[in-house]
C-alpha cells in the first residue's frame, strides 16, 4: 500500500500516484508494455484475482513486473514526506528515502527498542515500557530457557541411547566373528578382513558424530597434560562414543613425546603454526580440546597425522 497523500509537503504529481490504493507509490514496479507503474504490494495482490493491468486491462503476470525508471525513482526520492510518528509528537519532515533511516532513530517511535532501567536490563519496545514487570518477564525468560535446557536433555539422552544400542550391537557382531574365526581357522585371515573393517566403520560413525572446531589460539596448545587432565579428557572421549578400542591409544598421542615431527618440539610448533591452520579438528564436546583424526587429514602428510588420530588440549581458543 502506498504512503497517504496528506502526509506530503506540497503537491504530488499524478505520475507519482498509485492507481490502485491512490497513495503515493511505496516500493514501485511498472508493467512490461504499457509502463503504468504501481505500489508492489497493491499490484501483486491485484494479479493474484486477475493477470490484468488494472488502467488498461492489458494481460500482465507478476513475473512480468520490472523496476520503474531512475527519474520516477529519483522524484519519488525529493518527496518530503511527515514522520510516521507524526500522532506521537514528532513533527520532523523528511525526504522520503531517509524516511525508513529517520524511523529507526525517531524518539517518538513507539515501538522503538529500549533499555529497561529498572534492573532487569531487557531491551523492549518503547510503547511496552510502561506496562513493563521485571519480575514477571525474568521469571518467563527463566522458563523458557529451563524448556529449551529440558529438550536438550531429552534430545541428549536420546543420543545416548542410540550410542549404546548401537555399540551392544558392534560388540555383539565382533563376539560373533571372533567365534567364527575360532571355529574355522583356515579362514582367519578374511575373517580378520572383516573385523577390521567393521572397527573401522565404527571409527568413521564416531569421527562424523564430533562437530567441527577451529582453532584461533595454536599458543594455548599444551603439550604435556599431567595424568588428571588427561583423565578429564579421556572420560569426555569415552562418554562422547568413542570406540573402545582406540580411546588409549588417542590418549596416548595427547602428549608431545608421542606427536609425529611436524608437532615434536616447542620451536617446531612456532615455526608450523599457519600450516597448522589446515588440519580439519574435531571438537572433544565440553572441553578446550580437539581430536585430529587421521582418516580427516590425509592432506597434512605422516610428518603432522597419526594413526588412528591424535588429541590436542588447548587452555583457551576453541570454537
């Protein structure tokens, strides 16, 4: 709809009026042939009743629509137009492509964002303020969030449950493979084909199920965790899902007497640091830390992976 002729200084062109709403055209397209031109949304609510141009009746469809002419847009721009807040003591008159800027600064606009200042701090629409209640709107935030803090939980749970279903039945199908290979010797070697692949498998679910991290601190990295740090990290891998069978050995590439050259001494690190920028690291959920899986970082070269991957624990710097 277009803007009100009244709120105009002066007089308005005919050419600058919506044949439509008869307002000042407010956002103006134009038809393809006869370049009568209308406010947006009164012409697209026209053509969804009827493809006609509603002057001419020529037949017109909302994909023929094209943006009116520099000139037509550069008048419309000159217009001084009232502020909307004109009802709300603002008496400013301005032109009308500063208008939308002019009303999101107008001290009269009602729906104006603003601070609380009575101790809750919230920002709220001015027009609210009054009836405002820092207690009442406190204490809806804290539900709310105590809602959202539930579905996580549930949604967590969930997860978990999934986790675990899954690994009875890895272990299950491993109980029954070894069983086979004891069974038939003559076969083992296939069998050991089959086992490893399914180890592999359940690495690949778990490397995918860890978010991506970047790291923006490579001089937070600490290099040599004592024991009960590693503790702490190593109860996140397990409680993350990672597959027994390589939580040690992860853990045991968290110090640097294990790490490949690339990562090995203290001047090493400084000098590699932007070469370091291209590994792809996996966040430890809860923890300034990360896993730098092998099968992620065949690109980096056996001078900076290991296999099945390494831990890196940083004081600050994860995202």
């Amino acid at each position: 709809m277009g803007f009100e002729v009244h709120r105009f200084e002066g007089d308005v062109d005919e050419e600058l009026i919506c044949p439509i709403c008869s307002g000042v055209l407010e956002e103006p397209v134009q038809a393809p042939q006869c370049e009568h031109a209308f406010c947006s949304a009164c012409i697209q609510e026209w053509l969804s009743r009827q493809h006609t141009c509603p002057v001419d009746r020529n037949p017109i469809t909302p994909q023929q629509l094209k943006p009116v002419p520099r000139i037509l847009r550069n008048l419309l721009a000159r217009l001084r137009i009232a502020c909307d807040n004109v009802l709300f003591g603002c008496k400013k008159i301005v032109k009308l492509d500063t208008l939308t800027q002019h009303l999101d600064e107008c001290e009269h606009n009602p729906k104006r964002p603003v601070q609380c200042e009575s101790g809750c701090g919230m920002v709220i629409p001015k027009d609210e303020l009054v009836d405002h209640n820092c207690v009442k709107e406190l204490r809806h935030l804290i539900k709310e969030q105590q809602d959202k803090l539930s579905g996580y939980h549930i949604e967590l749970s969930d997860m978990r449950r999934s986790q675990n279903d899954n690994k009875r039945e890895i272990q299950m199908l491993k109980e029954y493979i070894r069983a086979i290979r004891v069974a038939n010797p003559s076969n083992s070697p296939s069998i050991r084909a089959i086992e490893d692949e399914i180890e592999q498998n359940e690495v690949l679910r778990w490397v995918n199920s860890l978010p991506l991290a970047r790291v923006t601190r490579w001089g937070g990295m600490i290099s040599t965790p004592d024991a009960v740090l590693q503790a702490v990290i190593k109860r996140s891998l397990i409680e993350s899902g990672c597959p027994a069978h390589i939580v040690t050995e992860l853990m045991e590439n968290a110090h640097e007497r294990k790490w490949p050259p690339g990562l090995s001494t203290l001047e090493t690190r400084q000098m590699n640091r932007h070469t370091y920028e291209q590994y792809v690291t996996r966040r430890i959920p809860g923890k300034q830390a990360v896993v730098v899986m092998s099968c992620d970082n065949a690109h980096m070269g056996e001078d900076l992976t290991l296999d099945p991957g390494l831990v890196m624990i940083f004081a600050h710097g994860i995202e």
